[in-house]
C-alpha cells in the first residue's frame, strides 16, 4: 500500500510540472499566434527567413512551465540556454552583426551614381518622428515612444537595437511589430503607392544610371561612416559595421570574409535574433494594451513613411528639368527594408510599362533608407540616454 501511495504522490507530482497543469489562455494564444506566423511564412511566403524563427519562437517561449521549479529552462532564467542566447537581443549584439551583413551583401552604387537619392530615403525617415510624437501624446514615455516610432524605418534589427537600450520592457512587442510590418510590405505599400500617383507619373522612365568607378565604391563607406558617425557617434554600433561590411565587399581584397558575413555568419545570426525575439513575446508580457498601441503606432509610422518617401519624389520632381524627374514609385523604397521595398517599386512600374525597369534606381533610396533608420535611431539614442 506505501508503495503506491508512493507512485501516486510522485505522479500527482510530475502532473504539477507538465503544461497542461500550467497552460493559461494566454499561452494558447500565443502559440496560435506563432503557428499563423508560421503559415504566412511558408503557405503566403512573407518572408520565411524572418518568420519562420519568429513563429517557432513565440511557440517555444509559450510553452507553460512551473516558474517556481528552478529547471532553468526559461528565456529570462538565469544560465538556461535560451537566455544565453538572449542576452544577444538584451545587450544588442545582434543588430549590429546583422548590419554587417547586410553591409557585405549591399551594392551602393545606385546611390553613388545618384546621390540625391539620399533624400527620399531621408524623407521616409518622417513616419519614425512622426510616430513618435504620437506616441508621445497616447502617454508613453519619451524612452518607450522612441523605441515604438522607429518601427517606421521597417528595420527589425535597428528597432531591437533602440528598443534593447530605452524601452527593454517592450522590446518583444516592438520587435515582432516591426518584423511583421516588414513581412507585410507587398500587402501594405502597393494601394497607397496607387492612391498617392498618377498614371501619367507611373510610366515616368528614368535615364540609367552612370557607371560608378571602384574607387567610389571604395571610398563610399570611408566617406559614409566619416560623415555619417560625426553626425550621430551614438549610431556607430550600427553604421560602423554597415560601412565595414561593405568595405569588405568593395575593396577586392577580402572577398572570403564579405561572403562569410553576407552569407553563413548573417544566417546564424538571424537564426537567433527572430527565435529569442519570438520566444521574448511571453503571453503574460505581450497580451496586453500596450502591444495594441503599439501595434497601432507601428502601423502609422510604416504607412506615413512609405508615403512621406512617394510624396517627396514627387516634390521633388516640381524642381527637376523634364528628361531629370524621378518616377514617384521609388518613394516607397525610402524605408528600410531591403530589397523588398525597392522590389515594389519595379513590380508596381512593370504593371503600367513592361519596359520600365525601376529595380536598380529604387535601390538607391532603398539603401539609403538603411543608412537613414540608422542615423534616426543614433539621433534619439543619443538624445534620450
């Protein structure tokens, strides 16, 4: 009879420990939530390589477990894997190493053949202030409202970078707003670029670019990060491995470490940043008002900034000689995400001219929009700290 007391009180007490005797509606939730991440990923194709580490992580951080049994097997408990793995996110390291990847894979040659293109990806960079303002004025703090506004730069690593050192409580929230209005560009930018142009404007053909010289591209991401790092020294974490990665990719001399960067070390890193982003989106941390807001600020900053960049171009082209005027559908690509955004731009042109290719002049803002997210978030990481 003790013998089976026995087996009764240790199973009553493995019971305790399992997840169906500590799932809350919340964590079931949450694991919907990651599961549709998931289906958008593969069944929609919205940027698998982001959402897929996304959806798995918001899954695997639900995942209910007894708090108080000390297993260190949770994201925020001490010395268990998975906050190893999240201090990466916490301190800010992987941003950076991101950008150096994106740094090796980038050509800049569209914005030195062109360099007023640096304007539009500059305009664009209104949705991030603007938003934060709102953000300002539905009560957040000046440290929580930067972190939400720089959503609007479309710009995962950038917005968890800000988000890591001002607003570390809603940095999960932040976070997977951003990647998910990034996943969303193709849905999101293409009726306002309609609403906002003409026919006429949409068939706009461009002159091609002039052929830029190695030794411009060399002295691109010297003069870059000079000019852009002197401006704002707090953005140098992100700009100076922008500019280091692409040094590597255009001096001709370092093409093992620019394809190791842009390729194996970028998909670690990745890896790791969208599954302890995923798995930070805790049910108890995220289901609450303050992701509603700031998914709703989120979505503001995005669709003010790909309109502020189609609206400038066309400012723009009030100043500009007839054979000069810029196609309006690049504006859109003034955000940060590359290259989807400069991919849009050149589909929605092909559908009103099948010889109208805008690919590699929306690239020219488009990079320039990563540059831009960059020195906006150093501009208020150096203003709020």
């Amino acid at each position: 009879m003790g013998f089976i007391n026995f087996i009764a009180e240790n199973f009553n007490e493995f019971l305790t420990y399992t997840g169906f005797a500590n799932a809350t509606a919340g964590n079931l939730i949450m694991i919907v939530v990651g599961a549709l991440f998931i289906y958008l990923a593969i069944k929609k194709d919205f940027e698998p390589l982001l959402l897929v580490p996304i959806g798995l992580g918001i899954i695997l951080g639900n995942i209910p477990f007894r708090a108080d049994a000390g297993l260190e097997i949770g994201l925020y408990e001490d010395n268990s894997v998975l906050n190893i793995f999240y201090q990466g996110v916490r301190l800010g390291w992987y941003p950076p190493l991101v950008f150096l990847g994106i740094g090796a894979m980038t050509d800049f040659s569209a914005l030195i053949a062109n360099p007023k293109l640096v304007l539009i990806g500059a305009a664009a960079q209104f949705g991030i202030f603007g938003a934060y303002m709102f953000a300002l004025a539905l009560g957040f703090e000046p440290n929580q409202a930067a972190g939400i506004a720089i959503i609007g730069g479309a710009d995962g690593p950038t917005a968890i970078f800000l988000s890591s050192k001002l607003s570390p409580n809603l940095m999960g929230a932040i976070a997977v707003c951003a990647y998910s209005y990034m996943a969303l560009v193709p849905l999101i930018q293409p009726p306002l670029m309609r609403l906002l142009t003409t026919e006429k404007e949409r068939v706009i053909r461009m002159k091609p670019a002039r052929q830029v010289s190695q030794t411009e591209r060399i002295l691109f991401p010297i003069i870059g990060l000079l000019l852009t790092t002197f401006i704002v020294p707090s953005g140098l974490p992100l700009l100076g491995m922008l500019f280091f990665g692409n040094l590597l990719k255009e001096s001709g001399k370092t093409t093992r470490l620019a394809k190791t960067a842009g390729s194996a070390l970028n998909d670690i890193v990745v890896m790791l940043l969208g599954l302890t982003v995923g798995c930070s989106t805790q049910a108890s941390e995220f289901l609450t008002m303050n992701t509603i807001f700031i998914f709703a600020i989120g979505a503001l900053a995005f669709v003010v900034a790909s309109m502020s960049g189609v609206l400038f171009v066309k400012l723009m082209n009030l100043f500009l000689p007839k054979d000069k005027k810029l196609n309006p559908l690049i504006g859109n690509a003034g955000v940060s995400a590359v290259p989807m955004a400069a991919r849009i731009s050149n589909n929605l042109g092909l559908e009103y001219d099948r010889r109208n290719f805008l690919l590699m002049h929306a690239m020219g803002p488009n990079v320039a929009g990563v540059i831009g997210s960059a020195v906006a978030a150093g501009a208020l990481l150096g203003f709020l700290s």
